[in-house]
C-alpha cells in the first residue's frame, strides 16, 4: 500500500485516481491501527473521490495533524499545493508519503 503512495501522478494522469484512492485507503488502515494500539478513534475524512482542492487539502491536514500527534510525530504543513506545478506536486507527494511511511512503519502497517 505504501508503495503505491511514492510517486502522485499528474491529475490528467488515469493512474491519478488511483494513487488518490491507495492514499485514502492508507488512511483507513492508518486510523484503525491507532483504534487497535490505543482505543482512540481517529476520524477518517471523505479524501476520496478527490473534487475539491481546498477541502481536500484541509481534510487531509486534520487527519495528518490527528495521526502525528497520535505517535508523537511532528509533521509538516501540507496545506499548499499547486497541483499544475510538477515540482510542487513531487515535493508534496514526497513529503506526504514520507509522513505515512514514518507512522505506517512504526504502526507495522506494510
Ligand atoms: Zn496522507
């Protein structure tokens, strides 16, 4: 599942929604992970189908600012995106999987 979350496609990209629904589904696995090692329910945001940008973007955050307090991670701020801007967009995908891949490997989650 992480794997599938190294590299974001470009939106016109088909292989986009697919990367947008592994992503989700990381989020899932991540917020029932946190239930089982700890009892407390994460909320799990609407990230998938991704419509709107904005909402996307907070939506995301809170889960990210909710997992990393959760494991006592500091996280970093991935409220900006350009998603036409190819550097931008890398940039953010690499921060963001890199988060999922510090709590996903401490949660065990492959
Ligand atoms: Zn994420």
């Amino acid at each position: 599942m992480l794997a599938q979350i190294r590299n974001m496609p470009e939106r016109k990209d088909p292989a986009r929604n697919q990367y947008d629904y592994a992503h989700y589904q990381a989020h899932a696995a991540i917020c029932a992970a946190i239930k089982k090692a700890t009892g407390r329910t994460l909320i799990l945001r609407p990230i998938w189908p991704v419509t709107d940008m904005r909402i996307f973007l907070q939506s995301h955050q809170a889960m990210h600012d909710d997992m990393n307090r959760s494991q006592g991670f500091p996280g970093t701020d991935l409220t900006k995106l350009d998603d036409e801007d190819e550097i931008a967009r890398k940039d953010w995908g690499w921060r963001n999987y890199q988060q999922h891949q510090q709590i996903q490997n401490k949660l065990r989650i492959p």
